[in-house]
C-alpha cells in the first residue's frame, strides 16, 4: 500500500502485527497503533494493507456531496423509507401544527404534549411495518400455508385496532382498513 493511499483514523493490516489505526503520516513512513503498542512502519515495504472497504471514485463530474446525497436517496427509496415531509403531505391539514396531549390520573403529574407530525410518523412507519411483516409472512419459504394464514390474522387484526388513527389522513386510501389490504 502506498504512503498516498493511507488517512488518519483508517484501519490497516499488517503481516505480522494484525490490525492497527493510523494515527499519523509522514513524507515515507506513518505510525499505527496496533494491539501490541505503537510502530512506524513503511507501509509499502511492510505489506500493508486496508482492514476497511475501499473505494476509488475516477472522473468525477459532480461535488462529492452531490453524489453522496444521490446515494442516500437512492438507498432510502429502494428501502422503501419516506422523509417526515412525505409523510406530513399525506397527513389532514386539520392536524398541521396541532398536538396531542396526554393527561395522567395523578393530578401532581406532568401532561405530556406529542405534535401531531411526529404521532402520525410513528403511525405511518407502524403501518410500513406491518406491510414488511405481510410480505415476509408470504414469502417465508418453510411456513405452510395455515401457518401463514394463522399470522395474516394477527396483522389483520392489528390493523383492525389502527383504523382508530385514520381521521389523522388526509385521502381514504392511506386508510388501515382492519383487512390488512390497503
């Protein structure tokens, strides 16, 4: 590995003492801090090499946090995640900007306040679950068919409970329906 190629804070490997940090570089040479102590090692004649996944980015035509936000974007749909302003476009406006508030029993307890954007999120992401949860219930490759069915009915039943939280939508089809098949 070249002298070039090594950054303060990477992990390296070395033939002989394992794993290390590189905590400083110079002009030939860098000191790692391995398990047994400090070495300065030559890292190209020492055979060292990167204990972490590398990757080259060639002819970069873009700022790298332009692409870097690309990625996570692309990363965040393929997971099937939505940002809590996705989220508060599906909730009724009625609701922008309000807030729950949850008073105990015991009078010489605190009410607790919850803005509704941020109950709503919880519920939306409990939903996605449990459409994750249905779809790995169906495609489970060792549970019969009554097994599965068995399961369905428990989410089913679940989203049954959540139809209590369908005022907080704003379109019908965002409802839970109480069959699980929105």
């Amino acid at each position: 590995m070249k002298i070039q190629d090594l950054h303060i804070g990477m992990r390296v490997k070395h033939p002989s003492y394992g794993e290390g940090v590189v905590r400083n570089i110079s002009e030939h040479t860098a000191d790692v801090f391995f398990e047994d102590g400090k070495r300065i090692v030559e890292p190209e004649a020492a055979g060292l090499e990167a204990a972490e996944t590398q990757a080259a980015v060639t002819g970069l035509q873009m700022p790298l946090q332009t692409m870097v936000r690309q990625i996570v974007a692309a990363t965040v749909a393929e997971l099937g995640l939505e940002k809590p302003n996705t989220l508060i476009d599906k909730l009724a406006a009625r609701w922008h900007g309000g807030k729950i508030v949850m008073h105990p029993a015991d009078p010489s307890l605190q009410t607790k306040d919850v803005p509704v954007e941020v109950f709503f999120h919880k519920i939306v992401m409990m939903r996605n679950n449990f459409r994750t949860l249905e779809q790995k219930i169906n495609a489970h490759p060792t549970l019969n068919d009554s097994e599965k069915v068995e399961l369905q009915q428990y989410i089913t039943r679940c989203y049954g409970s959540m139809t209590t939280f369908n005022l907080l939508f704003r379109d019908r089809e965002d409802y839970f329906s109480g069959s699980g098949k929105e």
